[in-house]
C-alpha cells in the first residue's frame, strides 16, 4: 500500500506505456495530466515489486477502467483524491478509496439516497454530528468494495450495506462479506477491501 502526493513534474520524464501516452493525449488537460502522474507513480511502485522497467511493467490501464497486470503478477487498485494517491497490490483481488476526512458532505441526503434501508436506520440513531464521519467512511469502504468486485457504483452502491456496530461489510444480494479496512492516515481515509486487507503493508 502506498499513499503519497499525487503531484509531479509536468516535464517528466514520465514512465508510462506508448498506450497509456496515446489515451492520454485524447483527455482534457486537467484530467490528462492525473491520469499520466498516476499511472507514472503506479508503474514507478510496481516495477520495484516485480523487479522490471516501469516502461516494462504489464499494466493494463486505460482512462476510466479497473487497472489490471498480466495473469499471475496480482492485482492492483488506486484511488485519487486532491493532489494524493492511494496505490496498492496483492496476490488477490483487491479494491481501495481515499477521502479527505475533512471533507464537506450533505451526508443525510446521500445516505437517504443511496445507502439499504437498515443502515439508513441505523444512521439516524446516531447524534446529528456522528453522522458526516460514518457516511464518509461507510462511503470509501463501499467505493473500495465496488473496486474490489471490479463493477460500478451506479449497479451496485445500493447493494452493499456497512454495519458500524459489528465491522461488516456485505453485499445484501450476493451475500459476500470481504474484508475490509479502513484507516486515518495524515488527514485521509484510506479504504482496503479484500482478502488479508488488515495485513496490509503501507509504505
């Protein structure tokens, strides 16, 4: 796991694929440039695990799909917030978020929107102030969940319920209930989710 800024130089050199260079020459240029910084930072990570050129690192990674290496070198996630990333890798599929934990939400219009009946339920109970920081970290567990599942959050944000009260996150059609981590790190929430997600390595 890796959680660093998500700022470069814009002259480069950028270690990134002939590929990753074409789709992002196609974006606008706010967005070109996060998407070149990341997939720079993510190759420049992974080709110090697997001992390769991060030119050579076989990433599949086009702008707005799940991030993927070639079978058998595992899986990878990111997330991007304001000027950080949240890199990580495993063995097995594995999905993160990352949220200022500071951040401004209108957290009963979200929950009352977009969360299952019980945990809306159980939100209410809470006093009025409780409720922004259990949203926003309900929130980033499920935006990981959706990452791990390698599905959207337009499908399947309604279907994936946190309970505070036992630490368990659950899909209520499928009935998984994947591990899942979510931790405070210099003013960020960094949600894990997958197998051995408390055992992460951060770095």
């Amino acid at each position: 796991m890796w959680l660093q800024s998500l700022e470069l130089d814009e002259a480069g050199p950028w270690a990134i694929s002939e590929a990753e260079r074409a789709w992002s020459a196609e974006l606008p240029l706010p967005v070109q440039r996060r998407y070149r910084a990341s997939r720079h930072q993510l190759r420049s990570r992974l080709a110090e695990l697997l001992q390769l050129n991060p030119e050579a690192v076989p990433l599949h990674s086009p702008p707005g799909q799940a991030p993927s290496l070639a079978e058998g070198l595992g899986c990878v996630s990111l997330s991007h917030s304001r000027d950080q990333l949240l890199l990580a890798w495993s063995p097995w599929p594995i999905g993160v978020d990352l949220e200022w934990q500071q951040r401004r939400i209108q957290a009963e219009l979200l929950a009352r929107r977009f969360f299952p009946p019980q945990e809306w339920f159980e939100l209410q109970r809470l006093a009025p102030p409780q409720r922004a920081p259990q949203v926003l970290e309900s929130w980033v567990r499920k935006e990981a969940a959706i990452k791990w599942q390698r599905s959207s959050l337009a499908t399947d944000l309604r279907h994936w319920q946190w309970c505070a009260e036992h630490q368990r996150l659950e899909h209520l059609l499928e009935g998984w209930q994947p591990r899942s981590v979510c931790e405070r790190r210099n003013g960020w929430l960094c949600a894990v989710v997958g197998q051995a997600a408390e055992q992460a390595i951060w770095d």
